[in-house]
C-alpha cells in the first residue's frame, strides 16, 4: 500500500475528553456528537480527513465513549426504513459517516492530557505509515483544504506540518504558540518554527500565531511522545513532543490559514458555528437571518407575539 499524494492514510482523531464545558449535554453525549446544524462536529472533522487523502480515522476514546465510534457503523435498520419510507435524501445523510473512511479506534484508559491520547494511536498504525494527520475535533478549519497545503509543504520540506492561526494577543494562553521564521523562498505564509510553547502567559508569548488543531506528523513523533514530562496542566502536551523535535533539529513548518475557524470546545464557539452552517443552509439560512435581524433590531421585543 503507498500513500497518496498527501502522504498520510491515518487521521488521529483525539476524542477522549469530558466535554466539561457542555455539561450537562455531555453527560450522556459525547462533545463530538453535538451537531453543527444536523451533523455531528467529528463528522465535519472526518470528511475533511476523507477529502485530503486519508482512508483510515482512528478516534482516540475514553472509556464508555462508544457512541463515537458508533456514529460511523452503518445502522442497516435504520436505513431500511428510511429506504422504505422513500427517504432518500436522509439516507444519504445516515449513511455518509459510514462511507468516508475506515473507522478504529483506541482507548485513552486516564486523561493525561493530548499528547497522551495522539501516543495510543501508534499501536494501530502499519508499519510504512511515515506520518499522520491529527485533526482536533473542536477545531473547525474552513474552508477545508489547509491539510492538503501542509502535505504539500512537507513532501518539499520534510518534517513536520501544522497549522497556525493568527489570534488577537488577549487570546494566546488558550494555545499552542510558535515562535517562528521566515523560510527563503517559500510562500510567505510557509513559516519555519524555532520553538513552540504551550498555553503561555501572554508576556511569555513567543508569536501571536496559535496551533490551530490540524497538524502532519513525522512518525518520529511517537518516540519524542515518550519522552516528554507533564507540562501545562499537569499534562502530556503535544506541543511538548513538537518541540522537542525541533530541540533536535527535526523540521517543522507551519502554514497559516487565512481564512475562518470556529472552536466548537466551548458553548459559544459552537454557536457561533452552528449559526454560521445554518445561515449558508437553502433550508433554514433564509429564516434564520431574517429572525436574527430582527431579534437584534430595536424593533425586538420578548412580549410581543412570536414571529
Ligand atoms: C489544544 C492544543 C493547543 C492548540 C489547541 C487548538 O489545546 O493543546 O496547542 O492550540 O488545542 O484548539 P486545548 O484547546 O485542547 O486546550
């Protein structure tokens, strides 16, 4: 089996977390089944994977997070009845998760943090695999495409490949930060990185140029995972094996993505996106506006029968 043109087969999905931030929902449902309109963000998440060249997503759980995976089984009842039902157009919905890609997974048995839970998924991959994909599933990166720049910067220049966004300075500590330079030649939004610290303080910050959950990594990786200490939070920190990679001269690049991105780890993030998917829905965009028009008019009034 060779890799494609992008590289890399497997996509990491990291999706062990408790989804804190979105309880209760998250009490029963995992974060990364919270649908952005009707689809479910890890979805999202996975057609893009699908779509930049992977054929195989490996979802990071925790125990008893099975619905996940579950999403991404085909549900032949399910789909019987809709077919019978003459639903065509929801079946083709239902059965989309289960045609973008293989689907494994590999359980985080402790929360020690996302370097931790990208480390389980070396036992899973082939031998030949020369690097991975890790997709954050909160992040949501548009419009998709930014993983087919960062594997075309690596068959160039080797290493290591991530994304980075350009935050507002108050925002930095929240983040994977690099510190970086121009490379001689390239695109000026290819940029070499020196060092990469995460979640600093905002005068410790090297950049305003944050990780931004899509990252292309050498194998080497998983070794560098190994030997890393507890960092921020008193967790295994990815950003921790990245930078110890680059300490010993491993290549890592970023491309900055210039276009949108909604963080769905937190409530108003998904919000924001929901209304941002919903708003470009023929279904539901024109409705949604006109209501949101007016319920931020002087004209809104709560009394006031409903519209
Ligand atoms: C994680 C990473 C961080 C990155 C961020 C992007 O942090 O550790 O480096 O910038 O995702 O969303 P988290 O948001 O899980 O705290």
């Amino acid at each position: 089996m060779t890799d494609k043109t992008s590289g890399f087969r497997t996509a990491v999905v990291p999706a062990a977390g408790l989804g804190t931030r979105f309880l209760p929902a998250t009490k029963t449902v995992p974060k990364e089944l919270l649908p952005v309109v009707d689809t479910p963000g890890i979805e999202l998440v996975a057609a893009e994977a699908a779509e930049s060249g992977a054929d195989r997503l490996v979802i990071v759980t925790s125990p008893g997070k099975d619905g996940v995976v579950a999403h991404f089984v085909e549900d032949l009842v399910l789909e019987s009845t809709l077919a019978e039902r003459g639903k065509f157009a929801l079946l083709e919905k239902v059965r989309k998760a289960p045609g973008l890609l293989d689907v494994t997974s590999v359980v985080q048995e402790e929360p020690l943090g996302l370097g931790h839970a990208v480390a389980q998924a070396e036992s899973v991959l082939d031998a030949d695999e020369e690097a991975i994909a890790v997709l954050l599933p909160d992040d949501l990166v548009l419009p998709c495409g930014v993983l087919d720049a960062m594997s075309r910067v690596r068959a160039e220049l080797g290493g290591s490949v991530l994304c980075a966004i350009d935050v507002p300075k108050e925002q930095v500590s929240a983040y994977g930060v690099f510190d970086v330079e121009a490379v001689e030649g390239a695109d000026a939004d290819v940029l070499r990185v020196r060092g990469m610290v995460e979640k600093p303080a905002l005068a410790d910050a090297p950049s305003t140029l944050a990780a931004a959950g899509r990252y292309l990594l050498d194998r080497a990786v998983f070794d560098a995972l190994r030997r890393i200490t507890p960092g921020a939070g008193g967790e295994l920190q990815l950003t921790d094996a990245i930078a110890l990679l680059i300490a010993e001269g491993h290549p890592v690049h970023v491309v900055v993505h210039r276009g949108s991105r909604h963080d769905l780890g937190n409530p108003g993030g998904y919000l924001r996106a929901a209304v941002d998917f919903a708003l470009e829905r023929e279904e539901y965009g024109p409705q949604l506006r006109e209501w949101l028009e007016f319920r931020l008019s002087e004209n809104w009034d709560p009394t006031a029968p409903a519209r």
